[in-house]
C-alpha cells in the first residue's frame, strides 16, 4: 500500500474512533456538552458503525492484533478526555455568562 494512502486510511481510522466514542458519549444520559442528550438507540447504532468502519480501516493497516489494540486505546483515550474537557468546556462558559 502506498504511503500516502497509507495515512490517509489510519487517518479516516483515527477520525472515525474518536467519533464513535464521541457518539456514545452524547448519547449517555449524564453527558455534559448538550442540554439534552442524542437518541440513545440512535447513537449507538451510529457509533457502532463508526467504530466498525474504524476497524476496518486499522485492519487494512495493520495486524489484526495491532489493530484491535489501537481501536481500543484510542476509544479508552476517547473515553477518558471527554468527560474532561466537557467539564472545562462546561466552566468557562459558566465563567463568560457570570463575568457579563
């Protein structure tokens, strides 16, 4: 596989990992970035597929094993962050709507 497309094929992995876990996330009763969380069902089914084309694409880049690894790390990273920055995301506009 060329270089090039190569990346372009992790990068697609990466993008639709960190998505996937995103719409999982918003999908969950206690999420932090909406007023009111995403269809439950709806988002999992979508965040499923996102996290199945992900595969897919770090099955065609790497080992089976690898991929499986890097899927997982990547979500779990995902997973680990979200809450964290909707919670700063959540403070400073607490902190612009109380400094106005």
């Amino acid at each position: 596989m060329p270089v090039i497309l190569e990346t372009l094929t992790q990068g697609i992995a990466l993008v639709a990992t960190v998505l996937g876990a995103t719409g999982f996330y918003l999908g969950l009763a206690r999420q932090q970035f909406l007023a009111r969380p995403l269809s439950g069902a709806r988002s999992r089914v979508q965040a499923m597929g996102l996290l199945l084309l992900a595969w897919c694409c770090w099955m065609a880049t790497q080992r089976p094993a690898t991929a499986c690894f890097t899927l997982l790390t990547v979500s779990m990273i995902s997973f680990i962050l979200l809450p964290v920055v909707a919670a700063l995301w959540r403070s400073a506009a607490e902190a612009r709507s109380s400094d106005v």
